[in-house]
C-alpha cells in the first residue's frame, strides 16, 4: 500500500470553531496514535501519515466520530526519497493548513554495526533525519508567512550520547536534537516554536521492529507507555519548551551525563545494551 494517498475527509458542522491542524507522521500506533487521540480531544484537525492504510482508516473512523473533527489519512512509506514532498503537495493541493507539525515516526535497529543490514539502516537514516528535515523545511516558511505554528520532532534519551549495539540509531536521534535546537533558536522570533521530545524506552511497537527486545535496557522492564510520553510531549510543545524530557529519572540522567568522561558513558550505554 505504500504510497497510496487517499483524499478528502468528512465535513463537520459549522458550529465546530475553527481548530489548529496538526500534521502528525507515524500515526497508526504508539506515541503517534496517542498524539492524535490528544490533538483530536482538543477539537484539532488532523493529517494522519503512515504504512498501514487499514490502521489509517480504522483510526480516521474513530476520532471523527468520537470528536467531530476532520481527519485526512496519507499512507505513506516514509523511509523512501521525497516521501516527505509528496505529502507536502497533496496537503497543499487540498488547501489545508498545516499549524502544528508533529515528525514522529522513526524507527532503530539493534546489534553491532559490522554486523547489521545496510538497507535497512539507509531506511533509518532517510525516515528518521531526511524526512524529519525535509518536512520542517518545507512547513517554516509556511508558519513564518501564517504568523506562528508549533514543531515537534521526536528526538529521545539516545541523544545524548553514543549508543553501541544502536549505532546508528543513536546518531539520527544526536542528529534531531541539535537540528531541532539550532532552527528553533533562530525561529525565536518568527512565532515559530521547535520542542525536541526525548523519551526513555516507550512501551511501543519499537522494539519489536529494532530487535531490541533481549537488551538489558528493556528485558524485564516496565516500560513508560506511550499515552503518558504523548501527552508530556503535547504539553511541552503548545509552551514552546525546546528540549523536553520526559520522566524525573531521565532528566536526572541527562544532567548527569556531562560530568563523566565520554569513555566511561560510551561503557556504561554498551553495558545496558547488551543482551540480558
């Protein structure tokens, strides 16, 4: 179903004010469906971009008729050139303006680097840092032009040092902080607010599709669900917060980071990673 773009949505009465829209990737599970469960209790309008089409419709299903707003669903392989492009001119041919957008999808892959596919961490790379900027490129000017809109990309606890056995991984999400950080400090006057959110491990799909599951970071742990990760993360983002990490332990551990010598972080992440 990839790349399959279905238009239109359902018009709502005219009594609905008028809403915020938020364009939200990675939108049929975890943190990205929690997000747009909150986003639509608002009264916000939606554009919903994923792989899964019928998760897309089903999701589409509920919350307009749960919340009487109006949900546009892309699905989209995003990890592919241009993915990004695409989404944007079908929005813009429909004329819907995009006010908050959400870059939440993203995935990782686990295991040493020497041994790991290519292919799939090529697909890392383009969803979880080309995408992401490409979409922030072609929405800035937009919201300069509107007068103010509001970005959140998915950046995570991984970015604040390197990761062994996720590599890559933890480089893209490096990558997503410090870009975020950067354009938001020079949109600070533009209305225009970038917030990085930086979860720990989410109980999500995403160590299933990173293989991460027998790490000693994640075997035996009870995980923070996405629910409250969304709704910290939503929170942060409609204050402007530029970094925002969730859970009292992982700022703790944030703050802390900096007083080690870099050898010894890059050990202690290797000893948590590895296999239980």
């Amino acid at each position: 179903m990839d790349g399959l773009i279905l238009k239109g949505y359902i018009r709502v009465s005219k009594s609905v004010p008028m809403s915020k829209t938020a364009l939200i990737t990675g939108a049929s599970g975890g943190i990205g469906l929690e997000l747009s469960k909150i986003h639509a209790s608002k009264g916000g309008d939606l554009v919903l971009v994923a792989r899964s089409l019928n998760k897309l419709l089903a999701i589409k299903e509920e919350l307009e008729k749960k919340h009487a707003i109006r949900v546009k669903i892309i699905s989209k392989d995003l990890s592919i050139k241009d993915a990004a492009l695409e989404v944007y001119q079908e929005i813009k041919k429909e004329k819907i303006q995009i006010d908050y957008l959400i870059n939440n999808a993203g995935f990782g892959d686990f295991g040493f680097f020497y041994e790991t596919d290519w292919n799939k961490e090529e697909q890392m790379i383009q969803l979880n840092i080309t995408c992401l900027t490409q979409f922030c490129k072609l929405y800035v000017k937009e919201m300069i032009a509107q007068g103010g809109g509001k970005i959140m990309n998915l950046a995570s606890m991984a970015a604040f040092e390197p990761g062994p056995l996720m590599s890559v991984y933890y480089a893209t999400k490096a990558y997503v902080l410090h870009f975020s950080e950067a354009i938001g400090n020079e949109l600070l006057d533009k209305g225009v607010t970038v917030t990085a959110l930086c979860p720990g491990p989410t109980e999500s799909g995403f160590q299933e599709v990173s293989a991460q599951q027998e790490s000693k970071v994640i075997k035996g742990r009870k995980l923070t669900s996405a629910k409250i990760v969304a709704a910290y993360g939503y929170k942060a983002m409609l204050t402007g917060k530029p970094v925002a990490v969730q859970g009292i332990l992982n700022r703790l551990l944030v703050s802390l980071i900096g007083f080690f010598p870099r050898r010894f972080v890059v050990k202690a992440i290797r000893k948590i990673q590895d296999k239980a």
